[in-house]
C-alpha cells in the first residue's frame, strides 16, 4: 500500500521540479531563478513520482485500448468502441514529460553518485515507458529524445531499432542491480511498489525481458519462445513479485475516479463488455459442471445495476443498450484502493504456457502440448484467482471443471490466450497480444468488428494509434515522416 506521507510529499516536490525543468520537446524554455533545478531533488522525491506516472500511462492507455479489445465498451455508440483512432496525447505526455524525464535525472544523478541499484531500478522504468511508447505508436523518439536545447525536434526511431535496443538495455539495468552498493543512496519506502527490495526488481527485469521477447512471435515463433523461456528462468516467482502500484483512500485508483464514480453520478462513460461477461458466464465457454455457473472472478469485475436481472455486458459500438455491467465499486481492480497492475505473475505464468505451446509446435488451430505448458497455463489461472481474491472452494471448482482442465493433450492456443485476456484485465498488454494474433477468432472466440465499425477502416482492424496533435505542430518534418494510417501494422505486427 502507498505511504500516503511519501506520496503527496514527492509528488508535490517533483511536480514543482517538472514545471520549473520540462522536456524541451512540450514545454517552452524560459530561465527563471525562483524555480528550482534538477539538481536541488534527490533522487528519493523522484522515484516515487516516475513509478506513479508509470501506473497513470497504463491506465490512460488501457481506457481506451480496452475498448478495442472489447474488456470494456462505450456507453456512446462512438469513438473507440467502434475502432476509431485514438492518439493518446495523456500517455504521450506522461512517458516524455515525465516518466523517461524523470528516469533520465535518476540515471544521472545515480552515475555520480555511483548509486547501483537506484539506477537499475531507473533503467527498467525507462525500458517500460519506451517499450509501452513502440507498441501503441510505433516509431517513437528515442536516440535523440530529452536532449532538450540540443535538439527541439528529435528524430523518430523505427519500432526495429528499439526492440533491438530492449534485451541489452534491461541486461544493464539488470547489471546494475546485482552490483554490489554500499552508497547511503538505499531504495526504500519512496519505492512505491517493493520497498526497496532489488531481488524483486531483477526478477520484473527478467518477465519484462520475456514480454518483449514474446511480443516477437511474427518475427521468428521458435526464437521468441525460446528467448521467453531463457528470460522466465529468473523472473517473478508468484503474486508476490508483481508490479502494481496501490492506491488509497486519499488517492483514488483512477479507474474508481474516472468510471466508477461517473456511473455512481449518471454519467456512466464504459460499462463491461459482452465480449468478456460472455467468456465467463459459460456463454462463449460451456462449463461442464452444473455447479459452475459462471467464472468466479465475474463478479469481481462486475456488477448488475439491475438487480435480479442477469449480466448483460455492453456491445461494442452499440452504445449501452440494454447492457447493465457496470465496473464493480469494491472490486479488485476499480475499487478506492485497487492497484494498477502493471507485470504480474499470471502474466509470467501465461507467457511461459504460450512459449511451451508454440515449441511444441502449436498453432491457432491445434491442440496438444507438454505438461509443463499445461501446468504454466493452469498456475496462471490460480495465480489471477489468488490475487482478486476468490476463495479456495470457488478456484478449485473452476480450475476442476472440464472446460479448463482439459489435460495436456487437449490444450490449445485460446484457451491459453482467453486465460490470459481474463487475467490480464484492464492492462494494455491485452491489445499487443490481440494485434500478434491478428484478431483471429480461432484465439480470442466470437470477437468480431463492432457495432458501426469505423468506415474508414473499410472492415480492417486497428492496428496502432496516431501521434498527438502536439507532435505534428512542434516536430511536424520528423512526425509525418513516421506517420501510418492506424490499419497498418506495427514492425513486430508484420
């Protein structure tokens, strides 16, 4: 849990810090002697700060990234809901404004002080503001981003170059970590998500190496896998590893803010879709037990505003209809508190399923695969359970049915990937996945386009988002050279 004490003391600080320094590249450089400089914040007021903007990018990416993967849907009959284009200036502002901002002072002031692990940690949060940057945009500004005077307008690396540059920059960070430190510069509580402890951090850098190497299936299935497997050896052992940023009753989880609320007030914005209500009600998935009625982690997420009725989610590009799902108030992830879950060890557990299964040779269509492939598909599935907080009895009922314990010679690619939709729930990772496997209904059954699909897509799927207004007024030579309708697919897409 957040130390609120900390919290709104750095984020105070550090936001005096970004108005007073910017980046050069949204913010206008006037030199003022009042404002205080980099150089007057320590790095303990800075890591907090960088951790909090971290978990707002997931969430203002997932608002409307989940709506394309149909988690979530509009209560309008437009906008995301029905596949238009998103730019998401919030999130682009958050990782160039603030989140790499802040990692490079951490980095910096970490080499002068010879601080180790303050610098790993730094260096695994830039690697996840990048790495969430190249999988929405694309090209993004990277060899000559916050140079600041130097360089107004930075050049667009293509999304290529910086998967390339991912392995070795978390293989540094990594270093970093194990290095021994005997500085007085410790990580502790102003660590928002592990205290301090740097075991927990080396083990984030190890799944965060196996996410990025999944991501890469299209580009050589058997190396991505195996790269995935070779990462997962030393990554996060059970829920006690993940990375989430709690909330509290001061600082509310912005999804109990922005959506919770607004439906408590009558102005409802999304409302849970039927796509995931129908993949736990037994709709989409037939349970074969009669005591399961439906996935015990539905009413986690949901609730029916009209009572007694049953669970009807919304359909995507249909505005809200009859739907009656709305977000749960007291649930795991829109309650006061909930976290942003960030990298999880459900998340581990699945990656490590879908590698097993494809150097098994599986594919969209096939069934069969290894025990462990079984097992990892079957722990990430207990692992999600675990930590929303379904009881034993209810996990043991759904893990026991027929429909999920299907053995390892019946197992197959979505039931692997429809395990992991639902685990990953809210978490922009979901439309990676969904854009690797091309939105096929072999793996993610029943989706099809939504309601009054976008025309201009002419039936195509979105495949990435528009760069922000702001980039084309202040960067607009190198922007336009990087910019591609959003049907077109990403490097790692193609």
């Amino acid at each position: 849990m957040i130390k609120t004490k900390f919290k709104y003391q750095y984020l105070l600080i550090f936001s005096i810090l970004l108005l007073a320094t910017g980046c050069e590249d949204f913010l206008d450089a006037n030199d003022d002697p009042n404002k205080i400089s980099e150089e007057e914040v320590e790095m303990e007021v800075i890591l907090p700060t960088s951790i909090y903007y971290l978990a707002d990018t997931y969430f203002n990416i997932a608002y409307y990234t989940s709506q394309y993967t149909q988690q979530s849907s509009s209560v309008g009959n437009n906008g995301p809901s029905n596949q238009n284009e998103l730019s998401l200036t919030s999130a682009w502002v958050n990782i160039y404004l603030d989140g790499l901002t802040s990692a490079k002072t951490i980095i910096d002031k970490a080499t002068e002080a010879e601080a180790y692990h303050y610098r790993g940690i730094a260096k695994v949060l830039r690697v996840m503001n990048i790495g969430i940057a190249t999988d929405h945009w694309g090209a993004i500004p990277f060899d000559e981003a916050l140079m600041e005077e130097e360089n107004f307008s930075p050049s667009y690396n293509d999304q290529s170059y910086i998967y390339a540059q991912i392995p070795g920059l978390l293989d540094d960070a990594i270093a970093d970590l194990e290095m021994e430190d005997n500085t007085i510069y410790q990580p502790g509580e102003e660590d928002l998500v592990y205290g301090g402890d740097i075991s927990k951090w080396i083990k984030l850098a190890y799944t965060l190496k196996a996410r990025y190497a999944i991501h890469l299936t299209k580009k050589g299935t058997v190396d991505a896998a195996q790269n995935a497997l070779d990462a997962l050896e030393h990554g996060m052992e059970s829920n006690a590893d993940d990375f989430g940023l709690d909330y509290s009753t001061r600082t509310f989880n912005p999804w109990y803010a922005g959506v919770v609320l607004a439906g408590q007030t009558g102005n409802s914005n999304l409302i849970v879709s039927e796509q995931i209500v129908e993949y736990m009600d037994g709709s989409s998935y037939p349970y074969a037990s009669a005591e399961l009625d439906n996935d015990p982690r539905l009413d986690i997420i949901a609730f029916n505003e009209a009572e007694g009725e049953p669970l009807i989610g919304g359909i995507n590009g249909a505005g809200k209809g009859n739907a009656n799902a709305r977000f749960a108030e007291d649930s795991y992830y829109t309650s006061q508190t909930a976290p942003i879950e960030m990298v999880t060890y459900a998340e581990h557990k699945f990656i490590e399923a879908e590698a097993r299964f494809l150097l098994n040779g599986g594919d969209a269509r096939s069934e069969g695969s290894t025990e462990e492939a079984y097992q990892a598909y079957l722990e990430g599935i207990e692992a999600n359970m675990d930590k929303v907080g379904v009881s034993s009895a209810n996990a043991n009922l759904y893990l026991s049915d027929a429909s999920i314990a299907v053995g390892a010679d019946n197992l197959s690619l979505d039931l692997i990937m429809k395990e992991k939709y639902l685990a990953m729930f809210l978490n922009p990772e979901v439309w990676t996945d969904m854009r690797r496997y091309d939105y096929n209904e072999n793996v993610y059954k029943n989706l099809e386009l939504p309601v009054a699909h976008n025309p201009f897509l002419e039936g195509r799927w979105v495949r990435r988002v528009r760069y922000p207004d702001s980039e084309y007024s202040r960067n607009d030579v190198n922007v336009q050279e990087a910019t591609k309708d959003v049907s077109t697919r990403l490097w790692w897409d193609q």
